[in-house]
C-alpha cells in the first residue's frame, strides 16, 4: 500500500488539480487506517470535484456497513 500512497502523492503534487490523484490517494490513506491524511484529502477533493468526492464518502460508508457483517 505505501507503494500506491508514493505514486498517487507523486501524481497529485505534479497536479494538484487532478481529481482522480486526490480520490485515488484519499482511498489508499482509507484502506491502510490512516484517516487523517484520507480526510485531509477528501477535503481537497471535495473542493475539486464535488461529485467525486460524494463517490469517496459512499465508497466508505459502504466498506463500514461491510466491515460490521
């Protein structure tokens, strides 16, 4: 996993208004237990694509529902 945090920090520093990069590094932090930096991102996200940033908050709350079956 810190391998994919590299490269989606690399692509969002590069371009730090790709929207994929940010969603795609907010779920790395997310998958690996670091929800600060998820959140911190989600909250870039959320400023640039609104309706990506929705996808990041379902994606979530579906994984918490799946986590607690």
């Amino acid at each position: 996993m810190s391998e994919a945090i590299a490269s989606y920090k690399r692509a969002a520093a590069l371009r730090p208004d790709n929207a994929d990069a940010h969603y795609n590094l907010a779920v790395a932090y997310s998958e690996s237990g670091n929800e600060e930096m998820a959140s911190s991102e989600a909250k870039i996200l959320r400023q640039l694509d609104p309706k990506l940033y929705e996808k990041f908050v379902e994606r979530n709350a579906l994984e918490a529902v799946g986590s607690r079956q």
